[in-house]
C-alpha cells in the first residue's frame, strides 16, 4: 500500500531524552501498522507516517498538524524527560524528479521509496538532535561566563565552595549528558545492512553541516572542561589558603600559650 502524503512538508522533533522501550514499541504495534528497522519505527498513518528513533526524535513526512499532534498526544507518556518545548526543525520534499537532491531545505527524490525516507530521515533525526547538544552547551556556557570575566579582571571567582561546588556539578552534568549520547552522532547501524542507502544519508547530513556543528559542540565542550579546570583550581586555592590560615592560627596560639 503507497504511503499518501498531506502535505509536502517534513517536520523533525526532539522530544525528549529517549522513549521508554519496549513500552513505545508494544504501544505502536497495538495500534498503527509499524515496522522495527534499527534504532528507528516506521509507523504509517492516516496522512503519510512518521519514524520514531529510540533516541527521543520522531520525524514527519507528509503528516497534518492535527495527525500530529494526535500521535505525539498518544506517545507522551513513553518519553523520557519530556520536554515543553521540543527541539524543531522543518523541510519540504517532491517526488519524481530527474535526481535525488537536497537545496534551498527541500529534499528531492527519483520516486516514493520509504526506505531512502527512512536513510535521509536518519540524517534529519541526527541533526535536530545536534541541535539540542548544541542549545545545552551553549546556555551551559552562557550562565558560567561570568566566571572567566571575573579571573580576568579579579584573579579568583567570586564564589563560595559550595556555589564552585555547584556550578562544578552543572558543567560537568551538562558535559557528561553530551558525551554519554554522543554515538548518536555517528553513522547510523542502519547502513550496515544497507549501504546501498548511505550514499543518500551523507547526501543530507553534508548540506545540514553536521561534521562542522560536531566540531564547533567539540570547541564548546572543551570550553566547557576548562571551565571545570577553572573552578577546581579555585576551590583547590580556596581550601588550600584555608588550610594555611587554620595552620597560622593554630602556631600563633601555640606562641601564645608558650610565653604564658
């Protein structure tokens, strides 16, 4: 049975965290026409059908706003750490054209395959989730800019232990987040049982940039260590200059007692 398309449009979502599996994937099965390839589910629907990988992004093609809406109502309570605002990103596509082809955000293609949809949807999936890590990175660094502009102009971090202590815990959780779901950025498992497919995935996640956006997350999260270093100098100085007062103090009150 073809696919029957609403619209032109694909809509790709971040989400959550992940789904909670095999829950989501018991859920589907029960009610849409759905297909288990790899980390993603094909699900068909009422207007052209969605892909939802494990890694919290369900990815649209063809779909109305109320079929939308309607399956993200019903998967909600399969999401982890769900988010009010999800990471988005949109496209257009055609079919039945002379090449296969992506320019100006529209994905171009020889005929109706779902699978080369699943192979660039891959690629769509990977690049809003990209965009995720780099939002957390970002406003990761944001709240702690102070802290580099306060040893310059000071040379120590106007903070207490506890509040380094904390900072520390955000940056590293941040950090920590990234890299434990970095191999999400890599060539999907998928290709392996069908290289045929990869050619049109690297098509896609070449015009997203996503090398070059892994590259920059790269330099943001090295930011992100040196501002941790940063912050375990200064506790580190701060313990150590208590410690030094604490040993002052203890000679001085020998001294004393001695001459009395």
């Amino acid at each position: 049975m073809m696919t029957q398309f609403a619209t032109t449009l694909i809509e790709s979502l971040a989400i959550g965290r992940s789904f909670v599996l095999p829950d989501l994937e018991q859920f589907v099965n029960d009610n849409y026409r759905c297909i288990r390839l790899h980390d993603a589910m094909q699900l068909e629907l009422d207007s052209g059908e969605a892909f939802l990988f494990d890694y919290g992004v369900v990815v649209f093609w063809g779909v109305t706003e109320n079929t939308k809406q309607s399956l993200l109502t019903k998967i909600q309570t399969f999401v982890l750490d769900s988010k009010v605002i999800p990471d988005f990103e949109q496209y257009a596509f055609d079919s039945h054209t002379d090449t296969i082809k992506m320019h100006a955000d529209k994905i171009s293609f020889a005929n109706e395959d779902s699978m080369e949809r699943l192979a660039v949807s891959h690629a769509l999936a990977q690049s809003v989730k990209l965009a995720e890590f780099e939002r957390l990175a970002q406003e990761v660094i944001q709240a702690h800019a102070h802290i580099p502009v306060s040893l310059a102009k000071t040379g120590k971090v106007a903070m207490s232990r506890k509040a380094i202590a904390k900072s520390r815990g955000v940056l590293f959780g941040a950090r920590g987040d990234i890299l434990l779901n970095y191999s999400l950025l890599d060539t999907p498992e998928f290709f392996w049982d069908y290289p045929e497919l990869e050619p049109l995935y690297t098509m896609v996640s070449r015009y997203l940039d996503v090398v070059a956006r892994i590259n920059v997350l790269n330099k943001k999260l090295e930011s992100i260590h040196e501002l941790l270093d940063m912050l375990a100098n200064e506790q580190n100085h701060k313990h150590s200059s208590t410690l030094e007062w604490i040993i002052i103090i203890l000679i001085a009150l020998e001294i004393v007692l001695f001459l009395h």
